[in-house]
C-alpha cells in the first residue's frame, strides 16, 4: 500500500520497469506512481506485461546543479524548436546526460508527462530543481501554443543569470583563495621556521631586536596551541556557513551587509538589479500580468533586501500605482533604471526597456568583475609582501647585529 501524508498526498516514487507489449516485444521504460502494485496496474491497462518492477531513488545518484538545469533547458528548447516531439526530446536529453542524477529526473517527469501530465505539472513536481518562475514561464507557453518559444526564452535568461552568479563567485573567491594560502603560509612560518631560528638566537647570548621577540612570542603561541587555533577557525566558520544556510535572520542580516561592503557591496547590487530586470523582462515578455510576475522576481534576485522590497512594489502596483513610482518609492533603484521603466511604461515596450537595463547592468558586473581583479592583485602583493617580508626581516634583525659588532 503507498504511504500518504497528513495532508492525504500520495508520496510518489520513480519505476523502472521491464515486460512485453501485445506483439511479444521486449519493452523498457520508466514510471512514476506511489507502489509498485500501482506501476503493474497501469502498465496492465495499457497491454504491457510486466517481467520486472525496480523502485529507483534520484538522491542517490548525485546533485542537480542549477548549470544541469540550465543545459537541460537550452537542449530541450533547441530540439524542440527543430520540430523533435516532446517525449522523444526528454529521451534524447536523459540520455545523453553525463550526470545519472538529471537522467533520472528527467525520466520521472517524462514518465508524468507519458501518464497524461501537463509539462508544467510534471515541473512541479520538483519544485527543488523547478522554480515557480520556471513553471509559470512553461505552463505560459503551453497554453499560448509557444512552448519552443518560451523555452528557449527561458534557456536565454537562466544562461545570463548563471553567467553573472559566476561572474559574482568569481569576484569573491579570489581573495578569499588568498587569505587562505597567507594564512597557511603565516602559520608554517610560525610552527616550523621561527622555532629554528629561535634555537640559533639562544646562543647569541645577546638582548635580541622588539620585533624578533614579538615574533618569536606570537610563534611560541602558535606551537603551543596550533590546535585551538586551527580548531576554533574551522569551528568558527562551519558554524557561521551552517547558520547562513539554516537560519533566515542570518541570511536577511548577511543579505544586507553584502549591499554595504565598501567594495563588493556596489558589485553585489549591480548584479542584483541585474536579476531582477531580468527576470521581470523574461516573465513580462511571455505574457505574464505584471502582478502576477512580481511574485517570482523578488525571490530570483537573490536578495532579502530586494525580497521585501518587490512585495512592497507588488502591493502598490495591485491598488493601481504604476511600477515606476513603486520602484522609486523603495529607493533601491538609481535614476537610470526608473527613468527606462518609465519611459516602458510610456511606451508599451515594458519587457524591451527591462531587458535593456539587465543587459546594461549586466556588463557593469563583467567590467566591475575585472577592474577588481586588476585592483585586487597588487593589493593583495603588496599585503603578503608586507607580512612575509616583515617576518623575514624580524627574524634576520639579530644576524644583522651580530654582524656590525663581530664588524
């Protein structure tokens, strides 16, 4: 018997199953249903006979990556604008897939689509891997009759909105990257090196420089207690990470202050707004009431701030305020992005004049990605030239010494 929630949905499992069809022929293929008693009851009523039921569990196989996702859309977009019919797509793309997890998933939801299932519905069902703006946008298309349209204007968004995430991971993980090795570097420094010049200094029999004893204090510190040092760090940022991903008021409060870092923060916004252009044009465009658009536009500009500003912008726009006073009453949007809006609103070109902004600020990350780069690198040389060379320099202070008095 299939288990049932609370709430008297049945929890659905993917088959893989094998049998006969009326002529004898060896057939395979997959099924979705909430027992294996309810894979042979269907496959019975359509003339199969089934030899073999096996329960298949997606989690097992792996991770769907949103870039997964991505690539999905732009194939199933590209083979269906070339007239390939639906469910042949869904076969050539699971199996063509390098990740076993995405051929399972996409077997699942052909699977739903085979049994009657809208393409729409079969989404979200996974609404993990499917968002409500990438359903809606499916479900527009399907309706209208322009599914390979919208499809392939949904590839196009995730596309630019994965490319600029990357742009933004790419930005940070630099000097974090660097932090991290002049840490290490520091740290052997500080256990292994100074110890054995400190060895060599006792029998000076000489008052060694401030500096070199200072160092040599911290490095007698750092031997000691490596253990609490290194323990505490990774304690403390595992805790921190697990807190980011698990508690909402960290998230709000780490949403905000990336909006006020004094670099970053200017980049961060860019890229914000970026999406949330974006993602309105994208909804905008495929016929999607403005009010009704806004609902996943706060969610896909990745940004609490801009989260609870669009449901302010929301309920303004539903008691009828046009969209450029809502966006100009929230006082996150410069003067250029209104003043294109208003002048969509004008025009009746709303989706052309968003998308122009996202193209716009979306080349401002690119060029603000890689100025920072360009600036980041001597800054960081000369940081780790400073630290290094400071601790050479302590540490060879005695030997100088030693040298003007044997001198």
């Amino acid at each position: 018997m299939a288990s049932a929630s609370k709430s008297g949905t049945v929890k659905e499992f993917n088959f893989i199953w094998e049998g006969r069809d009326k002529t004898g022929k060896l057939i395979r293929g997959e099924l979705r249903a909430g027992g294996e008693t309810l894979v042979r009851t269907t496959l019975r009523r359509q003339g199969v006979l089934v030899s073999k039921v096996q329960k298949q569990k997606i989690g097992k196989l792996g991770k769907v990556t949103d870039k997964d996702i991505t690539l999905f859309t732009r194939q199933l977009a590209t083979m269906m604008k070339a007239g390939v019919p639906l469910l042949q797509a869904f076969e050539i793309v699971s199996k063509g897939a390098s990740n076993p997890a995405v051929g399972k998933l996409l077997g699942s939801i052909k699977a739903d689509v085979e049994t009657g299932s809208s393409l729409n519905a079969a989404f979200r069902k996974h609404p993990l891997y499917f968002d409500s703006l990438f359903c809606n946008l499916v479900g527009a298309g399907e309706q209208a009759g322009i599914l390979d349209s919208l499809l392939d204007r949904l590839a196009t968004y995730k596309e630019k909105i994965l490319a600029i995430k990357s742009k933004i991971k790419s930005a940070l993980f630099y000097p974090i990257a660097i932090i991290i090795v002049a840490f290490v570097i520091v740290a052997v420094i500080m256990i292994f090196v100074i110890p054995a010049f400190k060895e060599v200094f006792s029998n000076f029999g000489a008052d060694l420089p401030a500096p070199t004893m200072i160092l040599i204090s911290i490095s007698d510190f750092f031997v000691e207690y490596w253990y609490l040092i290194f323990g505490s760090i990774i304690g403390a940022l595992y805790a921190f990470f697990a807190a980011w991903q698990r508690s909402k008021t960290v998230q709000i409060a780490m949403d905000r202050l990336m909006l006020r870092l004094p670099v970053f923060g200017d980049l961060v916004r860019k890229a914000t707004v970026a999406r949330w252009t974006r993602t309105l044009s994208t909804m905008f465009a495929a016929g999607v009431p403005l009010v009704e658009a806004l609902d996943s536009v706060g969610g896909a500009s990745g940004n609490h701030v801009y989260v609870v500003a669009t449901q302010e912008i929301k309920h303004e726009v539903s008691t009828g305020q046009s969209l450029t006073v809502a966006m100009q009453n929230t006082e996150l949007f410069s003067s250029m992005v209104i003043q294109m809006v208003a002048i969509g609103e004008e025009s009746g070109q709303l989706d052309s004049m968003l998308s122009k902004v996202a193209d716009f600020f979306e080349a401002e990350v690119d060029d603000a990605v890689d100025a920072l780069s360009s600036l980041m690198e001597p800054i960081i040389m000369v940081v780790l030239g400073g630290l290094i060379g400071g601790m050479v320099v302590a540490m060879y202070l005695p030997i100088f010494k030693l040298g003007g008095v044997v001198g």
